[in-house]
C-alpha cells in the first residue's frame, strides 16, 4: 500500500521588475535637459537603455538607485523616450514617457542703431543671444537683406550696406548637430551719408 506523503514546499515570489522614467522639468533644443530613472523597491536592474526618441539610444548599465541622465535633443517637437530594463534573471519592463523640445531661445540685434546709424558704408555689427548659455551652436546663416548672405560659426558678424533703406536681415541659428534651426529677425534702416 502506498503511504501519503506529507510536507511543506515554500515558494518565493520574486517581485516585478519595475522602473520609472521621470521627464526633464524642460527641454530646449541644443541645450541638455536631465531625465531621470529609478528602479523599483527590491529591483535589481542589470540594465536600461533609452531611446530617446530622436534617433539616438545610451545604455546606463546596472543602477540600484535614481540616476539622473543628460541627454541633448537635437530635434524640436515632442518626443517618446523609452526606458527599458532588464533585471538579474533576464526579465523585462519598459516604460516611456514624453518630452516636448522646444525651440532654442534666441534674440538679435544691430549695432550702432540711432536716429542717424546706420548710414551707408558704415560697418554694423550683428549679434545674436541665446538664453541657454548650455546650448551648443554650430552655425548661423544670415541673410543681411540687400541680397548678401553668410556662414558664421560665432554668433556676432559684420556687414557693410551700399544702399539706403529697410533692411530685413534674417539670421537662422542651428544647434550642434541639428537640422532644425531658429530664426531671428532684425530690421535695419541705413541711411544716406
């Protein structure tokens, strides 16, 4: 006859792998903005990579507490970026989040502007300002309004008008790396000599 059998088996649960993907509080393009990911209570991450959503992932390798991750978005609009974790058993979890980039703050301005300057032949000197002294600028394209145009890699260049009037300069200012520009309108009035 067969004899019952009696005992005790214990089974462990092991918990979900859980993260967070916290988004940076603003994002400009050019400039860095810091997302941060955390894991979840007793998870032991052996790996998260993101995809940041503009065509370019980083892998942070293992993290046991938050870790902060700058990353510098080289497309304005709004972007998905995606974590994904892998625990110490192969598991997975992921999770996205989104990020509105916005266009990178600039300003512009002509110098001397009075009641009487520019005049023409006088040399002017056109500057822009970003507001994110963090942003990366690789290049301006102006257009001074009188048919001339430039490449400037610094953010101040000159320009000499031949003729009187209205000019409507144009200056685009791309980020490093990036195709989306901003553009600054400045309006100069050269007067006769």
């Amino acid at each position: 006859s067969a004899a019952a059998l009696n005992g005790t088996v214990l089974v462990t649960l092991k918990p979900a792998t859980t993260v967070s993907l916290t988004p940076p509080a603003s994002a400009q393009l050019g400039g860095p903005a810091t997302l941060t990911v955390t894991p979840g209570t007793n998870t032991v991450i052996a790996d998260v990579s993101l995809d940041f959503g503009d065509g370019t992932s980083f892998s942070l390798g293992r993290i046991t507490s938050a870790t902060p991750v700058s990353h510098i978005f080289r497309q304005k609009g709004e972007m998905t970026v995606t974590a994904r974790a892998t625990d110490s058993e192969g598991a997975t979890t992921t999770v996205s989040t989104r990020v509105t980039v916005t266009p990178l703050a600039v300003s512009g301005s002509a110098s001397p502007v009075t009641a009487t300057a520019p005049k023409v032949d006088d040399p002017v000197t056109f500057t822009i300002v970003v507001t994110n002294p963090f942003a990366s600028i690789d290049r301006v394209v102006w257009d001074f309004g009188d048919g001339g145009t430039q490449t400037s890699e610094g953010l101040q260049i000159g320009h000499v008008y031949v003729s009187t009037g209205i000019k409507v300069v144009s200056a685009k200012v791309y980020p490093f790396q990036s195709a989306d520009a901003t553009t600054v309108i400045i309006v100069v009035d050269v007067k006769p000599l």
